[in-house]
C-alpha cells in the first residue's frame, strides 16, 4: 500500500521529536554496583595475623572465573589486581558483570563461580590464602522511566567457602549499594 508523501513525512518527523527528546535527557540510574561484590579484607592488627592480613599480603590479588556450564569458553579467566598499598584496606576488591573481567555476551556474575586467591605470582604452586565463591544468586528487574531504562538488583545471595548458608549482600534500602563480604582468614 502505497502511503503519501505528508504521511511519510509525519511519520520521519514525528521519530525524530522522539529521538531528541530522549536523547537530551540524562539518565541517573544508580545502578553501578547493582550487581557488584566488594571483597573487604580484615587488617591484621595484632601483628600475628590470626584473623587478619598484612598490607604486603593483599596489595596484589588473584581472581579466578570459572563458567557454572562446563560446556563454555574460555574454561577459566584468571585476572591480577594490583591494588595501591595506601588503599588496600580503604578499597574493596570489586567484582562486577563487567569488572575485572570482560562480560562474556550476556552472562553474568551468577553464570560463574569465583576463587580469590593470593599468591607471589599468577603460577605459584601455593597460594598463601583462597576464598571462594560457589555461587552468585541475582534477581534483577528493570525499571524504566520515559526514555530511560534502569535495573535493579532485588536480591543478592552468595555461598562462600562451601557454606550452605547464603550470605545476603541484598541492599534493602533497594539502592543499588555495593554488597561487601568481610574477608578474613580461617
């Protein structure tokens, strides 16, 4: 069927009003950390290290992804955080969908389980201390507002060191703040 010219015409017209108003419009989703973890390693005050660790210790740390589906590529992605030794106790660790490792089409943090581990160098036959995360449990909806399109994470539950009790890093403030874990040693 052929349409008119002034149909055609308010039609292209009508698209591009659309477009420019969403595309001046910013959006403010504070959803950085929705979906993020933050390892936070415990100082070790008494200088024995019982529970704690010294700065030398974490200033470089190993992460290790591991896909739940067997059948993907790569197998495992290792990646080395090299962090600033004024900072080590001050920043977590962050694990994100897209940080320290790429995201891998549409899979995210819970489509893998993780190891972090400390070591000298990448190869280390031993590491001087692992922590490992078995699973990441998300649930994420979406929230859109006019032309913006945001996400919110609505539950956040991890199993640590083979534990079957969760740990719930779910902001119940629902704003989307980092989930922090308390890294300590055994």
């Amino acid at each position: 069927m052929l349409r008119t010219f002034s149909t055609w015409f308010c039609l292209l017209l009508t698209s591009a009003l659309l477009a420019a108003c969403c595309g001046s419009t910013a959006c403010e989703c504070n959803d950085t950390y929705a979906d993020a973890i933050g390892f936070n390693f415990s100082p070790d005050t008494t200088g024995t290290a019982p529970a704690g660790f010294q700065v030398a210790e974490i200033d470089t740390v190993f992460l290790i992804r591991v896909p739940l589906d067997t059948a993907q590529r790569p197998r495992a992605d290792t990646v080395q955080i090299v962090r600033a030794k004024a900072r080590v106790f001050t920043q977590p660790v962050i694990l994100n969908n897209t940080t320290p490792f790429t995201q891998a089409g549409n899979r995210k943090l819970d489509q893998y389980r993780y190891q972090l581990y400390l070591a000298k160098t990448r190869t280390a036959k031993q590491h001087t201390f692992d922590y490992y995360l078995d699973k990441v449990e998300l649930t994420t909806v979406y929230r859109a507002d006019g032309c913006c399109t945001c996400f919110d994470n609505i539950n956040k539950v991890v199993y640590v060191n083979g534990s079957l009790a969760p740990t719930n890093l779910t902001d119940v403030d629902r704003r989307n703040q980092l989930g922090l874990l308390d890294v300590r040693r055994r």
